[in-house]
C-alpha cells in the first residue's frame, strides 16, 4: 500500500494486486486491533533505532534515511489520522484503532488513482526481457515494467500471508534465508494453569546451561500454552533458532531489589504480622495465584505461618523470587508468530533502492525480506520504510502496463 502511494505521487500509473477480499488484513489485526504503527523516542539516532532490529537492522539505514518514524508520523497525519505517543515511544492512532490507518492508506490509494484488484493470487512472477509477466490465479496475466513485491512472511496466514514471496525469490534466482518464527509465544508446560495472569516490570532471561544469553525487563503475561508478552517475546528468538538445545526461563519478580532488600522486606512483613499465614502475607509483594506456586518451588508448605518460616527456607523463597526457573518446552509454530525472520537474503537488494541486485526493475519490501525487529512498532516501522523507498525508487522510468485476460 505504501510503496503503491509513493509511486503514484510520482505520477506513476500503478497496479496493486492483492490476493484477499480487503487491503491491509494483518495491519488491521496489528497491535490487538489497536496498531503501534512505529515507534518514536526522542533523542534517538537512527543507528541505535537500527539496534532494535535482531534481524539485519543495518540493512534498513537506507529506507529508514528515506521515512524514519518522525516522517511515517508526518505521512499519516497528513492523511488525516491523528496519532498518540505511549509508553517506550509506541505510537498509535489516537482513536486506538487500526482500521483508521487502513482507511486513510485507502483512500490516499484511491485519490491517487492507483488501479486496486482484490481477490488477485499472483501466482507467478516471469521475467521477459525489460519486462515482468505476472500470472493471477484466475489465469489472467499482465504486463508491467517494474515489480515491488511486498507478499509479507508466513506467520498468521489467515490474513493472506503465506510465504508465496519466497517461491516468487527462488525463480527469479534471489536466495531466501531460511525462515524461523520471531516473536513467538513460548511453550512451558508447567505454568499453563496461570494463563491470564499478567506480570509488570519483571526480569526474565533465557539459561542454557546455567549461563544467561538473554535477559529483558518489562511486562510479561502467562498464557493457556506458557508465556507471552512484549519481554518474551523479544526473547523467544533466541529460543526458535536453539532448537535441539534445553533452556530455561528465569523470571526475576524483584529486578529493583537485592537478595538481601526481598529478604529484609520479607522479615519486616513478618515480623508485623507473626501469626499470618505465609499464603497471606505474600499478597502484598505477589499476585496471589503465583503464590502457591512459588512457594511449591520453594517447598514450604502453604498453611505456615510466618514466625515458623525457617531461615533455610526463607532463603529459598528468595531465591525463588530473584529467580524462578522454568524448563522451555520450545516455541509456538510460525504460524503463531508475531513476525517471520529469515526471507529475502539481503545482500541481494539495494538497500538504497530496495531493487534487486539480480532482476533489475525488481524491488522488494516489508517482512518478505531477511529482516525483523523487536515489539513496539518496529516491524510495521520496516515494512512502512522499505515499502515506500521501494516505490519511489520503481517509479523512475515507467511505461504502461498491458492486460491480456
Ligand atoms: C497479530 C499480529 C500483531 C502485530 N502487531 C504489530 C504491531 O502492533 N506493530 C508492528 O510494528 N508490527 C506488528 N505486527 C507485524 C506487522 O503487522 C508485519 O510485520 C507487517 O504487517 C508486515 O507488512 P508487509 O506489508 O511486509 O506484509 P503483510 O502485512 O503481511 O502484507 C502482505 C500482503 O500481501 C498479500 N499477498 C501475499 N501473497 C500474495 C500473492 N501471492 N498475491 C497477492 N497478494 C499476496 C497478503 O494477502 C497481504 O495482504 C503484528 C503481526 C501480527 C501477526
């Protein structure tokens, strides 16, 4: 859709073909329903914006030069959605609702009068001297000068994107970086009976061996398969490309305080209240379906009551609370995925163009390519930027397209 408007301001005639009944499907199901279209914090330059891509940020210091977020913000205000700034710089429409964006996109699509065909599957891509041979489903095939594909990648294929992007890359000879799911729930059997339950400002880390090789704080939520939330997911990339290693999960409840602040805490609470049960007197520090579970780990039995918590085990309540250790069962399959990593090598594009370095007249966009970014805005951020260097850049040099149904 982006890259449709920038080549039609470039008073390109454009064609957008679109497998589905309506344009933007997984942008409207983005951020809940809600769409954290970009993120902007202030006093960030662009090199440490690219940080929050694990999959090839530097590749988008091109496309990001050309539309970073104060310019994505611009670009939608400008077509009449009004936007808000939310915690960790997350922006979104102020109406809160994704559909909005969609709209906007639509009709800037429709008074630049790009020509969109809906329920159009391209299911072949041909290179024919100068030109493009795109075969639709239906059997129809049409003729264009210039190609952007921006299929997406295969996680929530519902929304219409299948991975057909990447067969489009292996013929027409682009060498496509195995895809694995990023941003991803994981599967941790032993805490499926927390489902629903949400943690703030939690410490969680991925262990291998006893060695930390990731580590998140923020929010986190327990689901009816393990876990989720923006810190896991951020860390559940690591855990799709370990496949055949065993991990651990550790949450730390109390990232602000020592071992030695819980355990002072712990003792003032008790020292108040004696006679409390100890399932009682950890409501004021945890959310109170948690705690029978830590206390399991922490083998005390529930019905204690504070003046006969042993020191050993106040030790180990603890150290449960700085660190709870959960076996990762591994993560849910791609199709659940936030966003598709692996895609489109990138070596093989342009990053000041998005053109193919192999297909001349070709240009890619979006999630389609070897990039992926972390929650927050990102990963529309990427597809909003490449989409729209890639139009313009298609947009030099056209002549009109033919249809030969
Ligand atoms: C549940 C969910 C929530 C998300 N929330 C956020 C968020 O809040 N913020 C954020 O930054 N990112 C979010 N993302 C990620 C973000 O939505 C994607 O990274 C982004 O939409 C990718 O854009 P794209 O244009 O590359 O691909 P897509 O948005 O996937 O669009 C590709 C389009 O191509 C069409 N297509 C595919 N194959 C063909 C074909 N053969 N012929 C014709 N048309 C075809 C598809 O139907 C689809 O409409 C979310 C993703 C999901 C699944």
């Amino acid at each position: 859709m982006v890259a449709a408007i920038a080549a039609a301001r470039k008073d390109q005639e454009v064609v957008l073909l679109e497998k589905g009944p309506k344009l933007g499907y997984k942008v409207l199901i983005s951020g809940n329903g809600s769409c954290n279209l970009t993120n902007h914090q202030k006093e960030i330059p662009l090199r440490d914006f690219i940080h929050c891509f694990p999959g090839n940020g530097k590749f988008l210091y091109g496309a990001l030069s050309r539309m970073d977020p104060e310019a994505t913000m611009r670009f939608f205000e400008e077509l009449g959605v009004a936007l808000t700034v939310e915690r960790g710089g997350r922006v979104f429409p102020l109406s809160k609702k994704s559909k909005d964006l969609v709209d906007a996109l639509e009709r800037e699509i429709r008074r630049l009068g790009v020509e969109v065909k809906l329920n159009s599957r391209v299911s072949k891509i041909e290179k024919e001297g100068d030109s493009f041979r795109i075969l639709l489903s239906g059997g129809a095939s049409l003729e264009f000068d210039k190609v952007v594909i921006a299929t997406g990648g295969k996680s929530f294929p519902g929304t219409g994107s299948t991975g057909d992007g990447y067969s489009f890359a292996k013929s027409l000879e682009h060498t496509v970086v195995p895809t694995f799911p990023a941003l991803v729930p994981l599967k941790i059997p032993s805490v499926v009976s927390l489902a629903g339950l949400s943690l703030r400002n939690v410490k969680a880390a991925i262990l291998e061996k006893g060695k930390v090789l990731a580590e998140e704080q923020g929010e986190m939520l327990f689901t009816h398969t393990g876990v989720s939330g923006p810190i896991v997911l951020t860390l559940s990339r690591l855990v799709s490309q370990k496949k055949e290693v065993s991990l651990f999960l550790r949450i730390d409840f109390k990232p602000a305080l020592s071992r030695e602040q819980v355990d002072a805490g712990l003792l003032r609470d008790w020292n108040k209240n004696p006679r409390q049960l100890l399932s009682n007197a950890l409501r004021e520090r945890l959310p109170f379906n948690l705690i029978p579970f830590v206390l399991a780990v922490a083998s005390i039995p529930a019905e204690r009551v504070t003046a006969e918590v042993k020191k050993e085990e106040r030790k180990k309540l603890v150290e449960t609370l700085k660190g709870w250790l959960l076996p990762i069962d591994g993560v849910l399959p791609i199709e659940t995925a936030i966003v598709t990593a692996g895609g489109v090598e990138v070596k093989e594009i342009d990053p000041k163009s998005m053109e193919s370095k192999k297909v001349p007249g070709l240009y890619w966009a979006g999630e389609v390519i070897d990039i992926d970014g972390v929650t927050g805005g990102y990963n529309l951020q990427a597809a909003w930027s490449t989409g729209f260097l890639a139009g313009e850049s298609a947009a030099k040099d056209h002549s009109p397209c033919k249809f030969n149904d």
